[in-house]
C-alpha cells in the first residue's frame, strides 16, 4: 500500500470532493462565478488546437497588444470538468493586461495521460505560434493549473519544446495549485479504472524527483483544509526543487479546502491572485 494508507483511507485522500459537505454548493457557486466573468470580459471560445471535439481553449483579451500570456490546465482526476467553470481565473490577469487561456482537452479514459499530454502540449504550440494575432507576446508565457491541472502543467514546464520545434524556453513561469506530482497512489486507487495509468506511466507522467531542465519561477499552494496528501505532494515537490535551487514560492492559503482555493486565486485583492498576476508579468519574488 503506498504510504500505509489503508485502501479506504487512500481512495478519500485522492478523492477531495467525497471530504467536503456541500460540495455541490461549491461547484455551482464556481459555475455562477464562471458565468459573471463571461458576461463581462471580452473573449472568444473555443478557438481549436487540434481535431477531436474536446481540443479547444477559451481566450480572454487583454486591453493592449503585445501582452503576456497565461495558460490554464483544468483539475477533474484527467477525466472530468470543463474549462467553462474556470473563467472568473482570468478576471485578476485581464486587470493587469494579461491575456488568460484556458485549456480543455480530451478526457480518461477516451485518451490515456500520456496522450492527454501530448495534446496539451499541442495546446501551447498553438498559442505560441499564433501569439501576435491575439494580442500576446510569444516571449512571455506561462502556465497555471489546478489539481490534475497542476501535473498537467507542471508536465508542461518539464517538456523539451526544442524537439517540437519551438525555443527551449517557451514557458517563462508557473502556477501550481493543489498538484498532483506522484502519480503512484493513483495508480493504486478506483480513479486508475478511467485513468488505465501502467507502471511505465507512472514513472514517465511523475515529476516527483526529478528537475526540470530550466530554472524558472514557480508559485505553489495548496490549501490548509486540503486533503493531507494534496498538501504532503505539494509541500513536498515544492521543497525538492527549491532544494536544488530552483526559484519557488509556497504558500499555504489559509481556510481553503481543495475548491475554495481557486476562488482565492481569481481574487485580485488575495495573495494566490496576487501572484497568479506576478508570474505572469515575470517579477515572483522568491520565499
């Protein structure tokens, strides 16, 4: 068993939403939050980046060209949600002239992670090729995400664009929220049914333990009535790479379980919005 975690214990560790009460509450108050972003902010949905009906991302504008560029990887165990819920993300980043893009992409188990991946990354080739005829700049981008988004992410910042045919450095930074960066226990959870996650998957899809091959800024956090594990995973690959010198940040958020946080971090006025808005402009500051 991983970590001596009963299988019971390990499936409500990796399993948020079965911790929290109300938690339909909390999603439709998400998607009431998505809806008065759209109804305000100026954008166009759906824009495709490859053929099947998922591969499609919505872009919120900035005020002015040349504009720095934010990329959002949803959470949903790589099986669920849409980035329809999340567009109140971009309202702290449009403030400060940031374009906001969030990502869907196909999902478990009609693709496998691996696959899953590979078309995210197809994602961001896209936005990078075609980042002046949005208004954006395709020297400042970055990329943030939630949950199974963070991996996604995180699986982003670990690519070496160079073979795809794009600069080393394509992503400048990186937002990560309640991640996931050991794919092991998934692996030995119901969740693993849709996912089909092999052995080789794992150590291929975990960054747990490895470093990337470019030092940039990185924010992490991770909510303190968040599953213990969410927060073990965090804290823990957070430290392994500060530990090998990378420049990252952590932040515990306070009060906020594995959904609420997100509302923190579409919050201009909270220090996850806050910094969401700093890596994207390229001045984190270090803690």
């Amino acid at each position: 068993m991983y970590r001596q975690f009963s299988q019971d214990e390990l499936e409500k560790q990796y399993n948020p939403s079965s911790n929290i009460p109300h938690i339909a509450e909390l999603h439709a108050r998400r998607k009431q939050l998505a809806q008065q972003a759209q109804a305000k902010l100026s954008a166009e949905y759906d824009i495709a980046y490859g053929e099947s009906p998922l591969q499609k991302f919505d872009l919120f504008f900035a005020g002015r060209g040349k504009a720095p560029i934010q990329i959002f990887f949803h959470g949903g165990s790589w099986k669920g949600q849409d980035k329809s819920n999340y567009s109140f993300l971009a309202e702290p980043l449009i403030a400060e002239n940031i374009i906001s893009i969030n990502v869907n992409y196909d999902l478990c188990p009609q693709v496998t992670i691996a696959q899953l991946i590979e078309q995210c990354r197809q994602a961001v080739l896209f936005i990078w090729t075609h980042a002046r005829l949005m208004g954006g700049d395709p020297t400042r981008i970055s990329v943030c995400g939630h949950s199974a988004g963070a991996h996604i992410a995180m699986r982003m910042i670990e690519t070496q664009w160079e073979t795809y045919g794009a600069p080393a450095d394509v992503i400048k930074g990186g937002v990560l929220i309640s991640g996931l960066y050991d794919l092991e226990p998934i692996f030995q959870t119901a969740t693993n049914k849709d996912v089909r996650l092999t052995k080789e998957d794992v150590e291929r899809e975990s960054p747990m333990g490895r470093v990337p091959l470019r030092k940039i800024p990185l924010f992490f956090s991770c909510g303190t009535d968040d599953n213990s594990e969410f927060c073990r995973q965090t804290h823990d690959y957070a430290n392994h790479l500060r530990q090998n010198d990378f420049p990252v940040t952590y932040v515990e958020a306070t009060g906020h379980n594995h959904f609420t946080i997100l509302e923190a971090l579409g919050d201009s006025r909270d220090i996850l919005g806050k910094s969401m808005v700093d890596v994207a402009l390229g001045r984190l500051q270090q803690n």
